[in-house]
C-alpha cells in the first residue's frame, strides 16, 4: 500500500481524526423550528460510514434570531441539544469526529429557503440584526442596529450553544464568522459602520469575534479543539484583507482557537472568489505560515490527488470537501482507492465493494 498525507491521523488537543478529510458545513433546510430530525442524521452518519475523518453539522443558530431561514438547524434550547445527541452519536459510532458549526446569520436571516426563492420570509419571518442598520439586499428583512445588550447576550449565546453541543456529544466545534453572517459583517469596514468600542480599527471590528471565542472556550471542555471558519477577504475594495485575516488569526490563536477553516467572500452580493474557490487555498497556506496555527482549506476541492498534494506540500492541515461529497458519501473511501491506501470499508459493506 502506498502512503499518503491525506490519509494520516491528525490530532488537536484531545482528539485525532483518523484522516485528513472533513465534510464541510452544508446548510440542508430542513430542521423544523431548528430541531435536527431523520434527515439529518441520515445525511452527517451516511458521510462517516463514507470514510471522513471529520463530519460538521450545518449552521446550527445560536438563537432564534440567528438563523438563515425558518428551516435552519439551531442549538438555543437543551431540547434542541437532546436532537442532536443521536446525530453525534452515529458519527462517532462510524469512526469520525462529529463537529458542529455554531453560527448567527446577522443581517442575512429571515429568508427563504434557497429553493423557494432568495426574498425575506414574507410570513412567519423577523427582523434582523446587524452592527450597523444596513440590508444585504433590496430583498432582506427590516435590519436594526444591535445594541451594546443584545451583543452581549450573543456571545453568551454562543457560549451556552457550545455548552449543550458538548453535552451532546459534540467533539470538534466550530464559529462561523464567514460568509456575510454577523460576525463577518463585525470584522469588515464595508458592514460595520459602528463608533463604539465594537466599530472603528480593526480592534474595535475584531472584539465580537475575540470576546465570542474566549466565552466558548471557556464553556467547553479543554480537550475538545475549537475552529473559526473565516471570510480571508471580500473580494471588494476597502474590505476586510488577507492581512486582516493574518492579524486576527493571531490573535484567535492566543484565546485558543485552534484551527482556521479558510474560505472568503459573501458578504454582499456578487462577492466570490475572481479566480474561482481554488484560489482560497492559498489563504490556507498562509495563515498556517504566518499566522502559525493549523488551517483547514475548503472549496473545490474534488479530487483524491489534489487534496493529498495540499497535506503534502504544507498548504493545510485538513481539507473540508462539501459538493464532492453530496455527489459521493464515500468520497473518501474512494480517494483512498485513488491513491493506493487501505480504503476501510464497513464490515456490511466490504463483500460487495472490494
């Protein structure tokens, strides 16, 4: 059998993942009133059984308020823990690490599911907060300013929302600052218009972001690793930067963040990648260089070979794999086979398929 960087244990604090592969965060709507249900289950054990070392929920808001769309995963209440204890569960039971996102869709909530349309939910829907009263689009719902209260008990949201996915068996737990969610719309100079200590320099736009990772590491136990996805940049001029990106991940490192997952653009609209989602695999490498903490790289990565060349050259540390592996559960069975590594298929499995 040959040997490959992809398929090498990896470890960070208490836990090692059998391989280098994690599913990333997929948003499926299709919780109802935030509770994970069948679907869920079905959909995150189907990719552990598939062979991931890493298998991470959807956003799950940290309230209400937070979600995208009314059909959004959420973590607000310990009932809501209590439907997600199964889901971790069968992941761990499959041989991966079961990971959660933990997330607050800011100024980006109250809209429809993506196959309904794009528009604010017209009933049933809520108005949504920001750092500074400013709406995504022509389309999003009434957007208010937060005040210095509701901030404060949005971090305590996050903390008590990692304190429950713990519980439930949680093992690897993520903060979505990315994407135009509110955290993103925090860190930029486009979306945070703000005097306060929450606005202004970089320090200022940063604090959310610091102050939500120092209470969540505080509410989960110190062996469990802690992950920030973040939007590297903007992909507008006068946004957030790769540098910026650099600083605050240096930062996140000394309040015990231990791995970025590296992606960019969205928030606003028509911000993507010029060169398409290739290109955010140098923003892996860089923070992992310059900023010295472990990266994890997402987007298009579709190939066996392409992932293993990334571990192998020190560009990141895991790769999270999203569109490939809603085309193919077992995505990582079959990029073991591509590069001529044992592929461990499950015992009920292992008769018909080798």
């Amino acid at each position: 059998m040959e040997r490959s960087s992809l398929f090498s244990p990896f470890t960070l604090r208490g836990v090692t993942f059998r391989n280098r592969i994690g599913v990333s965060p997929m948003c499926q709507y299709s919780a109802v009133d935030g509770m994970a249900g069948p679907w869920h289950l079905t959909h995150l054990a189907s990719r552990a059984v598939g062979g991931a070392g890493l298998v991470v929920t959807e956003a799950a808001a940290v309230v209400s308020q937070g979600r995208i769309s009314p059909a959004d995963l959420g973590l607000w209440s310990d009932a809501h823990r209590d439907a997600l204890r199964p889901v971790a569960a069968a992941i761990t039971d499959a041989g991966a690490v079961p990971g959660i996102q933990l997330a607050h869709a800011g100024r980006k909530g109250s809209t429809q599911i993506p196959w309904i349309g794009r528009d604010a939910v017209a009933e049933g829907g809520w108005a949504v907060p920001a750092p500074s009263a400013l709406p995504f689009n022509r389309r999003s719902a009434l957007t208010y300013t937060m005040g210095a209260e509701e901030i404060a008990r949005t971090i305590i949201a996050f903390a008590e929302a990692a304190r429950r996915a713990a519980d439930a068996g949680f093992r690897f737990i993520e903060c979505h600052f990315a994407h135009g969610y509110l955290v993103h719309q925090f860190l930029s100079p486009l979306t945070n218009l703000r005097d306060d200590a929450f606005g202004g320099g970089l320090e200022g736009r940063s604090r959310l972001a610091l102050e939500i990772v120092r209470a969540v590491r505080a509410a989960i136990p110190a062996e469990i690793p802690l992950s920030v996805r973040l939007s590297c940049v903007d992909w507008v001029e006068g946004g957030w930067t790769l540098d910026d990106s650099i600083t605050l991940a240096r930062h996140l490192g000394e309040e015990g963040v231990d791995i970025v997952d590296c992606s960019s653009g969205a928030l606003v609209p028509g911000a993507a990648p010029p060169d398409g989602p290739a290109v955010q695999r140098d923003f892996a490498r860089a923070i992992r260089e310059r900023a010295g903490l472990p990266t994890a790289a997402v987007g298009g990565i579709t190939g066996a070979r392409e992932a293993d060349a990334l571990i192998e050259s020190g560009g990141a540390d895991m790769v999270l794999i999203a569109r490939a592996m809603l085309r193919d559960p077992y995505w990582a069975l079959h990029a073991a086979e591509a590069l001529g590594v044992e592929a461990a298929w499950p015992l009920p499995y292992k008769r018909a398929v080798t």
